[in-house]
C-alpha cells in the first residue's frame, strides 16, 4: 500500500508547484562574432547570462555550476599552425593588452592548437583543453552570470578570427 501511495503523492506535488524538486539545466549563450572585439593583439568578448531565459528562471536556485563548456568556430588566417588560448575575468574595465591577461585573467582552456584555416572545438573537446585547476573560481564568476572572455595567441601579429562560439553551463537548480 505505502507503493501505491507514493507515486500519487509525488504527482501531487508536481502539480501543486511544490519546489521540492531539484533538476539539472543547460543554459547555452551563444556568441555572434559582431560581438567579438579585436584589439589587434588578442580578442574580447564580455559575456552576460542575464540575457538568456533559462538563465534568468533559475538563477536565483543555483545549487551548483555542474560543468562550463564551449563551442567554438575559429579561423587561423595563417599559414602555420599557432597556440591558442582562451582566459576570462570579471574586472570592471576590460584589459587593454596581453600582460595584463596574462597576469590578472584566469587560464580557462590551454594547450589548443589552431592548424591553418577554420577549426570547431565542440563542446566535450573544450572540456579536454579546460584548465581544471582554474574552474572553481570560473564557476563562481558563472554562477555570477556576467565576465569576460579573452583569446590570446603564442604567435604575433594575432592572426585569428573567432568567428563565433557558445558558452555552455549545465547547472543543478532547486528550492
């Protein structure tokens, strides 16, 4: 009998809109390359979840930032393949130029390699180059909702065009 009960008392809930339930959500925040300034040296984007309508439903019941990935298409406008890396920041004022990157961002993914043209980095192939012992603190400026990527090169001139990417979030959310 305590069997029988138990899925009705549950449906119940469900239908009530009881808060009981916890559940795990993919907030993706795509970004177009209008977006995407070029400093001549590096690339910037500054990313706002407050924009996203799965973002903005549970934000407030954020239990933990699951996983972070991305999707990203590029181009190498070279002729040799280059290292590629990608940090992120929360600072008020964007960075202005490499050394401050390099010195005050976190390393988000590392040791890509962008061979000669355009290149596609899915998701669990972004979750190879993520720099796990950054993630703790990029997850808290994700679960922020709102920091800056940057895209540097081992090779200058920067001769790369992010052409367009998405940042991927799954996050636990309940009452």
């Amino acid at each position: 009998m305590k069997f029988v009960l138990l899925p009705v008392l549950l449906t119940i809930l469900v239908i009530g809109g009881c808060n009981l339930v916890t559940g795990t959500f993919v907030i993706d925040l795509e970004i177009d390359h209008s977006e995407i300034q070029s400093h001549g040296t590096f690339e910037h984007f500054a990313v706002n979840l407050d924009n996203n309508d799965t973002w903005n439903k549970h934000k407030d019941k954020i239990k933990d930032i699951d996983n972070v990935g991305f999707q990203l298409w590029v181009t190498n406008n070279g002729a040799s393949s280059i290292g590629w890396e990608v940090y992120a920041d929360t600072t008020s004022v964007p960075h202005s130029d490499i050394a401050s990157i390099k010195s005050d961002a976190k390393l988000i993914l590392a040791g890509l390699t962008l061979p000669p043209g355009e290149t596609y980095i899915d998701w669990p192939t972004s979750l190879i180059y993520l720099n796990r012992k950054e993630l703790p603190i990029f997850k808290q400026w994700v679960e922020g909702g709102v920091f800056d990527i940057y895209t540097i090169t081992d090779v200058l001139p920067y001769n790369v065009t992010f052409d367009s990417g998405k940042v991927i979030v799954t996050v636990t959310a309940g009452p």
